[in-house]
C-alpha cells in the first residue's frame, strides 16, 4: 500500500525566488487588493474564493510550503497527504462550475489535518504515532473524517501527537513526543512592537523610504533599502529585539553575500555589520567579511532545551552576479522550550504556526484543551457522544470525544457542525447525545453580545494554589472585568467539593476505568483492520520490546501499557471507580452550577480539565495572554452536558471584545509600495 509523504525532521528544504514570489502574491500591498492567507480564518477564505483571489489548489500549496519550511524544528506533522493537491483541484472545479448557484459549506475547499490517530481509507498511515501501526489497513474512514469529505474539506495530512496519547507510560512519555515523528515543540509569539495585524510602513524598514520593489531591489543592488520579507517574523522584531532580550540565535550554513539588517528601535538599516550572537561559540557574525570572502560561514549555537521561535526570510542580492537570493532557512531564532502538552500537541502547533486552516483533536483528559492553551489556539472539547469516535484509535470510550482546533472560535464552530450527529457505528454515545444539537446548527450561536446575561462561575480552589502570584492572575483579573463590561454577572469565590480527589486520576477512579478500558476498546480497534502488524495490546507491547530503539522504549518504558495488560476486563472494581466518578461529578460540578444557576465555569489556564473529563462534559478554551517568558494561555469556559450554545455564546463575545491571539511569528507584510 502506498504512504503518504512522511515529513521527517532531518529534511533539507531548499526555495527558488519563483517559490517566493509565488507566495508574495497573498501578501497584502497597501492593504487593498492581495490576500494575506497568514492567519486567514475560513470566513475570509471563502471570501476570497468567491472574490476569485484564491484558490483551494494555492492554499493546500502555500500550507505544504509552511509545514516543508517549519516541520523540519516544529515536527507537528507526520505525513501530508499526496492526493491533498488533486482533493483541492476538484475542490476548484466544484466551485467553477458551481458558479455561486448555492453555498458549497464552509468547509468546502479548506484544508484540515487530522491527529494521527483518525482512520482514513487513503495513502496514509494511521498510527498513534507508533512505528507499530505503520502500515496496517483500515476497513474504512472513521465517521469525522467521512463527513469532513463531504463537506468537500481537503483532508492535509496526519498530524503528531504523544504516542499512544501518553498512555504507553504516563508521566514518563513527555508530551508532544512520538517516534515517527519525534519531539514536537511549542512555539511562542513574537515579541513585536508590529504585532496584531499592524501594517508597518516602508520608512520603518528603509534608510530612505522609497518603494522597495523586487525590480529596485535588483537594480539597486539594495543599496538604498533592505528588503524582509517577513514571512513569519520581521527581521527587525525577531532578530534585533530576541538579541536583546538575549535570546540565543542559531545561524548555520549562511550562503548570503550580502546581508541587510533592520533595528525596529531606530529605524535604521545596517549594511555589512558586525551582529553579535549571543550564547554562540562565535562572538559575532561579520557580513562584510562574508561578502569579501564569498565562503560560507557557519555559526554553532547551543540548541540543547531550545525551540524555534521564529523564521525569516531575507531577500538579498548577489552584486558578482546580479542574481536574487533568498535566504530561506538560514536564519533560525530560538526559545526556550516548555511542554506543548497533549496528547493532541501536532494538531495544536500545527494551526498555531499557520500550517493548516483547521485541525480535529481528540480529548479524553485534557488533550484538546491543553495543548490549545499552551499555543494560544482555540480548542473546543465537545460532550462525549457529540461527535463520533468510530474509527478513531480509543483510550476510554466513556470520557474519549472529538473536537476542533483554530485560531478563531467561528473557525472551530464550523469544523463542529460538519462532525456532530448520530452514527450508528457509535451508536449508544450518539444517539444519548444527538438530542442536544441544537436545530440550524452552532453557528447561530456565534454572537458578539453573547455575555449579555451569563451567569459565570469562579471556582478559586481549582487554580488559586498553583497560579498564586502569576501574571496569569492578573491577566484573569482583568478579563474577568471584561467579562463583566460585556454584561456577564462574575459569581466568585466558588468552592467545588472534592477538587482534589477530582484532580487526580488515581484517587477519583478515572486511571482504574482507564487500564481496563483501554485493552478491551484498542483491542477491538485492532481486531477490525483489514491487516496489520500488531492485533493486540500484547503485540503492541512486544513491538516496543522488539524495536526499543526506534520506540525509545529504554528511554521511556510502556508500564502502562504493562499495567492494562494485566487487566482482565470490567469488572468490580472498575464499575466502582465509574460510579466514583459519577459521584464526584454530581456532588461537584453538577452541584455547584445548579445551587448557582450558572451557565459556565469560567478558570485560567487548564485546571478545569479534570472536572471535564470525569463527566465527558463540554469546554472552550480561547487564547487569553502571554506569560513572561512569552508562553501563552488561555481562558477556559465548562459546562454540563449539552450546554455548547452557551459556551460558544460566551467564548466568541470573549474573543471578538479581546483579540489576544498573536501569529507566534509575527504578521506577514510586504514592505509599503507608496
């Protein structure tokens, strides 16, 4: 059977100046007539699909090129899709033909990557991001990824994910690590005075503001501006300020010969300067001296610990010979690393850094919400049954549940009324659950006075402890004030019983549930492919042991898997942990939000999940700020089950009056033709 492309993170990406260009063509000249795909929610697509401005072939092409580009440091992407090209030709060809007659869905044409876990009957592989399932055939798409093509999505590829959903050995698997794809890294926002859409004008990036045009820029020989294109970070932004907040830099294999740099803090553009490169083994890197010489230079930094932070693209001009050179990939700024959480990590990153319109995650404890909060995304946790699980790799079939990943609230509520709904293959969870899709779908919910009236509920001792003192308080202050300005009433100081025997799997009976759980549904799972190396837990676990290499299996073990091994089915004890948790969740949350009378919990970061999790209850979680050292979080609302149209109510009023998400790379500009 033929594979996808695997996307592996030793690839050598290399670009020609028609690549460049090509893209240039989405970059908006004088905020008027070029669509900026950067960012772009699928309302604008559509838009600019109607508008003839773009279309589904050049979007699935500019995403390719992104996850070529950054997939190499970010590894958020397993395998992108070989027949992605031709889904989004015809995607074009529905669309010419269709000639604005009827709305085609919003989904129509949009590209969407699906967790690695999400069985598709095409050329990829669905594997958990194990090496075990490499290979191994399924019967049919799962019930999502159905619907998602008849929508008339483009199905991207697979994105990483912790493997196994962490569940081969928790808290020993750090999160975001698989071993087909290996250590996918969160990214942070840039730290940029030019941040939030801010169109930067010539005179900031050019000595003498003239227009900064390619056909100048060959003439010239830049002598008079500095061209950037800023692809995902300005140069002045991501390079000048990261150096000064003494970031390290990675500089290797710089093929340029001459080089112009931007300081965003004087305006001034330096020639063949001296540019020092903090924590490297070279003190600095001396363009003039590369330029006399014409060698390449090479410059170590230590990237022990370290993530991308940004890339740029510099256009410069070699005078020996007249030609243009893009120096894609040649300059790399780096952060410190902090975990991306998970296990829905790759699809998370992946729609952060722009590599994708939208992603599908799934949750059983916190892996949509999390991972979204840890890269300022959206991510919308649906009622277990909502959408259906069949065909997508289980952990517990009771709490497991499939939602969206975005940018945008709007964005994630379209992914959601194209999955939701009764399927028959899920049968019991569906069926309960159809009765709280609303008639007309999410979308009607999508309004901006949607706070007008919400009752919103603080519980302090799920976050106060670990949270004490932290900018992220004080940012919740103050959208708690928001919250309240929007016309919601703040009922504080809310206590939730039992909260720390909810917040630990092994006390509220949740990990118990879980080994069991686990065997019998993988089992089942495995059992129903078409082929496959592995067709049971017990053959999952010898693979590791055979293939402790490749699986790191010396490194990070799999004693939970050896755990649900041992279990032999559900019996007394795991019925009992069940009906602990639906104690805790009745005496908890239940409890509290009818005493009160509220529509939501609302809490900082993440330390609703557990409270989610035990019930299979509903969350949203949009971006709300930036730590110090630049790491995002977000604001999560929770409620009980079927309460959706009020979490989007609140969750879009939320987002539309604060905008807080940032492109982690800054925002795509060309330099301003005027």
């Amino acid at each position: 059977m033929l594979m996808g492309t695997a996307i592996n993170g030793a690839t050598s990406i290399s670009f020609s100046i028609t690549t460049v260009l090509t893209l240039l063509l989405f970059i908006p000249i004088n905020g008027q007539d070029q669509f900026t795909i950067i960012e772009a929610t699928i309302d604008e697509i559509q838009t600019a699909f109607d508008q003839n401005k773009l279309t589904s072939t050049q979007l699935v092409e500019f995403y390719i090129t992104q996850i070529e580009t950054l997939n190499p440091r970010l590894r958020s992407v397993i395998e992108v899709n070989p027949d992605a090209r031709s889904q989004a030709e015809k995607a074009d060809l529905e669309r010419k033909r269709n000639q604005g007659r009827r709305f085609l869905g919003e989904l129509h044409g949009i590209p969407v990557l699906l967790k690695d876990t999400f069985a598709t009957k095409d050329k990829l592989n669905t594997s958990a991001g194990s090496y075990a399932l490499v290979g191994s055939v399924v019967p049919r798409d799962a019930t999502v990824v159905e619907r998602l093509r008849d929508a008339g999505a483009v199905i991207l590829g697979k994105a990483s994910l912790t493997e196994w959903y962490s569940f081969r050995a928790l808290g020993k698997i750090p999160n975001g690590w698989c071993a087909r794809a290996g250590q996918a890294k969160a990214i942070s926002v840039n730290k940029t005075s030019y941040g939030g859409g801010t169109r930067v004008p010539s005179s900031e990036f050019c000595r003498n503001p003239k227009m900064c045009t390619t056909t100048q820029l060959v003439s010239t020989g830049l002598s008079e501006c500095s061209v950037v294109m800023l692809w995902t970070c300005a140069v002045a932004a991501a390079f000048f300020l990261t150096l000064w907040d003494a970031i390290d830099v990675l500089f290797y294999k710089i093929k340029s010969l001459e080089l112009y740099w931007v300081d965003s803090r004087t305006n001034l553009t330096y020639a063949n300067g001296r540019l020092p490169l903090v924590g490297c083994t070279t003190s600095a890197f001396d363009a003039k001296n590369l330029h006399t010489s014409g060698l390449n230079a090479e410059v170590v930094c230590p990237t022990s610990g370290s993530l991308p932070f940004g890339l740029v693209r510099v256009l410069s001009l070699n005078k020996s010979n007249n030609s243009f050179h893009d120096h894609s990939l040649n300059f790399v700024v780096l952060l410190k690393s902090w975990d991306p959480c998970g296990s829905s990590s790759g699809s998370a990153i992946s729609v952060a850094a722009n590599m994708v319109t939208v992603s599908l995650g799934s949750e059983t404890h916190g892996s949509i919400l999390c991972p979204a909060d840890r890269n300022s995304v959206v991510g919308l946790k649906p009622t277990v049954g909502l959408t259906s699980r069949a065909g997508v790799i289980p952990v517990l079939p009771q709490h497991d549940t499939i939602g969206a990943i975005s940018r945008t609230v709007s964005d994630a509520v379209y992914l959601l009324d194209v999955i939701v709904g009764f399927d028959s293959r899920d049968y019991e969870a569906t069926s309960e659950a159809a009765r709280y899709i609303p008639v007309g779908g999410y979308k009607q919910f999508l309004n901006e006075n949607g706070l007008k009236g919400k009752r919103l509920g603080v519980v302090r001792n799920l976050f106060s402890n670990a949270l004490n003192g932290s900018t992220v308080i004080t940012a919740f202050e103050n959208h708690l004030n928001t919250l309240r300005q929007s016309g919601a009433t703040i009922v504080d100081d809310l206590e939730m019983a039992n909260v720390d025997v909810i917040s630990n799997p092994g006390k509220s009976g949740e990990l118990t549930a879980m080994l069991a759980g686990f065997k019998i549904a993988l089992n089942e799972y495995l059992q129903e492919l078409v082929s496959s190396p592995v067709r049971s837990l017990a053959d999952v676990i010898a693979f590791n042991q055979n293939n402790a290499d490749m699986e790191k299996t010396k490194e990070y073990g799999q004693g939970t898997f050896i755990s649900a091994e041992k279990t032999s089915g559900f019996g007394e004890k795991e019925r009992k942990a069940v009906e602990l948790m639906e104690k805790l969740s009745r005496d908890g949350i239940e409890k509290l939000m009818t005493e009160n009378e509220l529509d939501a919990l609302v809490t900082p970061g993440t330390r609703v999940i557990s409270v989610l999790a035990l019930g299979g209850y509903p969350g949203i979680t949009v971006p709300a700020g930036y730590e110090g050292n630049q790491m995002p979080f977000g604001i999560c609302f929770g409620g009980l089950k079927g309460t959706e149209p009020k979490l989007i109510e609140i969750a879009y009023a939320f987002e539309q009056a604060t905008m807080i998400r940032r492109p982690p790379f800054g925002t795509p500009f060309w330099i301003d033709e005027r």
